[in-house]
C-alpha cells in the first residue's frame, strides 16, 4: 500500500529494525523518565500528545504538538474583534493558547476536541471556553454561541486522514457556524490544500493559500477557506 500520510510514514520507520530498537530503548529509558515530568510544561505536554499518537495515529495525525511559529501563522489574522473562534482539534491547546495571546476572550473560545483525554485537559486549562468532546463532522444544527455567528473557525484537524464524506460534513457544519465574511483557516504538511478541488467547488468555498511555516515538525502550510462571493453559495 503507497505511504501517503504522515502516520503512515511514521509507523512504517518505528516497524523497520532500527525502529523496533529505538522503540525498544524509549520504552526502558525514556518512558519512565516521561511519566514522571508528565504534566509539567512542555515535555509532560509532547508525552501526553505522543501516547495519545500511538493510541491512535490516523485519529491524531501527528507525533508531535503544532510549534509556537506554526501557531502564530494559523491565528495571524485573528484578534478581540474577530467574535467568537471555533477551534477544531484542539489537542494539548497551542492554538488555543496562540489565540488568547492575540486577545481573544476565553468566554468566546469553543474548542471541539473528540480525545476525551485532551478534552478533560482543555477544560481544566480554559474553563472559561466550551469545551465539546464530540466529532467535528457532527456541528450543524445548534448554534455554538447562542445564534451569534463565529468569525473564525481554526482547524488543527488532520483532514488528510479522513474520508472525503467526514471532511464535507466537517466544512459543512463549521460554515453553518461561520457569520458572512468568516474564514476557516486549517494547516498541512502537504504542498496543496488538503480539501481536494471538487469538494471546494461542490460547496462554493475558496482556498488561498496563507503562510509556508519551515519551524515545524515537520514543515506545514496554512491555508484560509472562505465563501465564494459570485458562486452560488451552498453554504
Ligand atoms: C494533528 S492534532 C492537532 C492538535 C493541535 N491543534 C496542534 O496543532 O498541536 C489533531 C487533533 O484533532 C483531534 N481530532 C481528530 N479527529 C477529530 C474529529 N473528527 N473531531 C474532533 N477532533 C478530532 C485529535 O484528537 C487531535 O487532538
């Protein structure tokens, strides 16, 4: 089978010999270590995220937390006047963080999580914001805030990994939630937005392309969608 994603190539190096070796070696060394710093600053944030990733790499869709540069590019255009944001994914809250260092109230922060480890977390970090612990592609229908349109929707969701019918059900759920004028903004580590174009035209949405962020592991791509102004608008 053709190694297409980022997990995939992950789990294909730690199966190779020196893979199983260095597994072998974390689990005798560094695992121990680990859990005892756990839950203190960042390396108990990248353990909590790593085991959540061998748990369930498709679902997590990276080995390590997005880094402060990539962070800082996803939420660049967002402030306190942008209304109310919708997170997506938002696993130990480097883009949450990132967003209420540019100001955003907590109080106007939903963060959709579908870890419930991560959303147990979240809650005790940010215990202002609303915290939902369900899948992203079940948004529609009630209005997150109480009918007040969101401004922005972040996503840190690994689409990717996704059945195209999760991913429309996705847009289609944070666009219900978006006022005119908002803008969903996502990243990738590949070189082209990883919402394919049929889907953008079937659902009248526009990609540009945002920031190229080489501080990441590994390098990633913002991109920003919007609703097309001429096209009919489904959304
Ligand atoms: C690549 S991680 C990104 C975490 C964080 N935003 C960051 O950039 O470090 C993807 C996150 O999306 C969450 N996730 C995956 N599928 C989801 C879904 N269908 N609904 C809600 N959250 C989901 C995972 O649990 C994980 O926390």
């Amino acid at each position: 089978m053709p190694l297409k994603t980022w997990p995939d190539m992950a789990e294909a190096c730690l199966a190779t010999p020196i893979g199983l070796r260095l597994q072998r070696w974390r689990a005798r060394l560094v695992d121990p270590l680990a859990r005892r710093l756990a839950g203190q600053g960042w390396i108990g944030e990248y353990w909590r995220f790593y085991q959540a990733w061998r748990a369930d790499p498709k679902g997590i869709g990276a080995v390590l937390p997005s880094s402060p540069a990539l962070a800082a590019a996803i939420t660049r255009d967002i402030g306190a006047a942008t209304g109310p944001v919708i997170e997506l994914g938002s696993g130990t809250g480097v883009f949450t963080r990132a967003l209420r260092a540019r100001g955003v109230p907590e109080e106007t922060l939903a963060l959709v999580e579908m870890d419930a480890g991560f959303a147990q977390r979240l809650r005790r970090d940010f215990p202002h914001a609303q915290v939902c612990c369900l899948d992203a592609a079940r948004l529609a229908g009630d209005p997150l805030f109480y009918g007040r349109g969101a401004g922005a929707v972040v996503c840190g969701l690994p689409l990717l990994n996704m059945p195209l019918r999760q991913q429309v059900g996705i847009l289609r759920g944070a666009f219900s939630q978006l006022r005119a004028g908002g803008a969903f903004y996502l990243f990738t580590y590949g070189p082209r937005c990883p919402v394919p174009r049929r889907v953008l035209d079937r659902l009248g949405l526009r990609a540009t392309k945002r920031q190229t962020v080489m501080l990441n592991v590994p390098p990633a791509h913002v991109w920003k969608l919007t609703r097309r102004r001429t096209a009919r608008n489904v959304l």
